[in-house]
C-alpha cells in the first residue's frame, strides 16, 4: 500500500504556532512550540485548549521572534514528569523545562554545561548542533541531532547518567537517512516504544541549523534501540514538516501514530495528522 495514503487529517488546533512535540495521553494532546513558553493541553473531546506559561514570572507571550525564542523542540514524559529541552542550536536555546504532571511544578534548568560537554565528546560542533528530539530511558538520554547543518550530522548521541553532576559517559552514532524527493532528510523527533524507535525526518532546501527552507516532505521510519540500525523508513508527506510524534493506537494489525506540523509560517494554528503503520 502506499504510504501517503495512510497519512490523513485528525484534526485542526487553533492558537498554536509552531508546533514541534506531541505527546498523547488520555484524550489529551500536550504540545510544545518553538516559539513561545508555553506547554499547551488539548482535550480532544472537548476541543478545549490550556496553555501552561513555562515562564511564570513573566507574562506569556504567544509567539516570539527568531532570534528571542527558547526554540523548545525535544518533548518527553518519564515517570510523572514532562521534559522539554531547547535544540542548543543558538546560545540562547541551551534550557530545560521538568514540569510534573499536575502542572504545579515547573522547573527551569540550563543545558549548557551539558550540551558543551556533548558537542566537545560527540564531534558534533555548534555549527551542526541541533537537537529535535529526545529519548529518556532509566538514566540515560538518547538526543537526535538534525543533520541539517553544513556537516550534516544527523546521528543519536547518547549521554549515560545524564542528569549527573559527574563527567558523563557520551557516544555518537551516526544515522544515514534516505532522501526525500532529492533531498537530504534529518531528524525532527523520536520515540521509543520496546526494543523500537519510531522517528520522524524532514527535508528542506537549507544548510543551518538556524534558517529554516522550503520544505520537500517528511518521513517516518524505525531503528532498532539495541544497534541503532535503520529498519524501515517511509515518505507520507510530500509539502508538510512533521515535527513531532506520539503513540495513539496500537492493535495486534498495527501501530497509529498522531504527528504534528510546524509551517514555519506565522500561522496561529497547528494541523494534527494521524498515520497508521501496517
């Protein structure tokens, strides 16, 4: 079966710009955007949308510009608590946000220290640096790094004990990624489900990690978490970047993924797609 077809429409979320992490659980779509402070909460039976403001001391702002923004693009849940983690693509997107499930807690951490010691120990400068998803299991992260700047170093640098104040034991892997019609793919996201990673890849005419291109398509595709070899990997898009993606169904037939767009644009509204893998 071709692959576009199992990429359809779920549904349209007003009042966000942005979008690059997805997480679902319980009729609720939590997102995060690039641009701007906030955790959002979507009820999907509801259509009602919170946004939780990561900057508490401050008011929230819904979109911020370029150069300001926190560029919040890695999104996970490990035990009761969210993790939201800037790309360290620019000085200035080098925090992170642990926020508890209830959203009475926020905390606010700099990656700095962290992210130097991943670039010096991974062969990954600040040029090519850019962080677009996260994999939190037991006390190791697992960050995919988008290949889009000049050196394209698309790969997963793996941080043992990463929340450790003691020097931490770091590992690059390298990742190949096919093209998408003509052009390089990288990394937009990732998550793990058992022994496999689902991610999701974009293309787009640009070589930085800071400027962003015309988009050529996006995929989705598996590598094994024990070698961190590609198994699988499909175009279901040829105009929309997908940048981000959760776990919606699974059935003894297959796996349903919901995966979120980033139009680069000023749009205030974000487009939630659906896609079964058979």
């Amino acid at each position: 079966m071709n692959p576009l077809l199992n990429f359809t429409h779920f549904t349209t979320i007003p009042g966000i710009s942005g979008a690059s992490g997805i997480y679902y659980e319980k009729d609720n779509l939590y997102l995060i955007s690039d641009d701007s402070y906030a955790l959002y909460r979507y009820t999907i039976s509801t259509q009602l949308l919170q946004a939780i403001n990561l900057n508490p001391d401050k008011a929230l702002e819904a979109q911020i510009t370029k150069k300001l923004k926190p560029d919040f693009e890695a999104f996970t849940k490990q035990g009761n608590s969210f993790f939201i983690f800037g790309s360290g693509s620019a000085q200035n997107r080098f925090n992170m946000r642990k926020v508890n499930a209830d959203f009475s807690r926020i905390e606010n951490f700099s990656l700095q220290n962290l992210y130097n010691e991943m670039m010096q120990f991974s062969s990954v400068v600040q040029e090519d640096f850019n962080i677009e998803g996260i994999i939190l299991s037991g006390e190791t992260a697992y960050f995919f790094n988008r290949g889009n700047g000049p050196n394209k170093k698309n790969g997963i640098i793996s941080v043992e004990n990463w929340q450790g104040t003691e020097p931490h034991k770091i590992s690059f892997k390298p990742i190949d990624l096919p093209k998408i019609n003509g052009g390089i793919s990288d990394f937009t996201d990732a998550i793990l489900d058992n022994d496999t990673i689902y991610f999701t890849a974009s293309s787009e005419d640009t070589i930085s990690t800071y400027d962003d291109g015309a988009v050529l398509g996006s995929g989705i595709g598996k590598i094994s978490f024990q070698n961190f070899e590609l198994q699988d990997f499909k175009i279901i898009s040829n105009k929309f970047k997908i940048e981000g993606l959760t776990i919606f169904e699974k059935s003894e037939t297959g796996i349903s993924f919901l995966l979120c767009e980033d139009s680069d644009s000023d749009n205030s509204e974000t487009q939630i797609f659906r896609y079964d893998w058979k």
